[in-house]
C-alpha cells in the first residue's frame, strides 16, 4: 500500500464519529472494520490495549483460523470446516 493511500484512509478514519448507547456500545466504522478484516463472521474478538483518558486502543485477538493457518502443511486449506467434519463425525 502506498504511503498516499495509507495517509488517505488514516485521514478518512480520523473524521469517523461514533456514538456511545447508553448501554455502552459503539458501531465500527466501515473502513475501520475493513481495514482489520473485520467481517460478519460470528465470534470476533477485539483485546483492549490500552485506555487513557481520551482514548481507547483495540487490537483484533487472532481466530482459530488464524492459529490453524500457520500449520497449513498438517491441516486442509479449510481447516476449520475439516475440524467440525471430524467432531461431528466422532460425536457420531
């Protein structure tokens, strides 16, 4: 990615607004969720980093995917899916 569009998206991240509910919830912001591979699939986690006054920092906590993907060479190109075959099978 080129330092121009880098600069583009941060730029565009820094005029995003959030609401806080009044139970505490946030909505992230589109580019922001694109920009960390976050999509719709259930169960994505996000680890507080750090906290200041003004500012809370979150980092995306790695999927089991994630975690599977670096033995590619033991585990299926879709692991996941080969995981869930296997204890469905054993549940019998």
């Amino acid at each position: 990615m080129t330092i121009v569009l880098r600069f583009a998206i941060v730029e565009r991240m820094k005029n995003d607004i959030v609401t806080v509910s009044s139970k505490y919830q946030v909505v992230i912001p589109k580019i922001a969720r694109q920009k960390m591979g976050l999509n719709k699939t259930k169960g994505q986690h996000l680890r507080v980093k750090s906290v200041t006054q003004n500012e809370i920092v979150y980092r995306k906590e790695p999927s089991i995917e994630d975690y599977l993907g670096a033995f590619g060479h033991v585990f299926p190109a879709n692991a996941t899916q080969a995981l869930r075959k296997m204890r469905d099978k054993d549940r019998g």
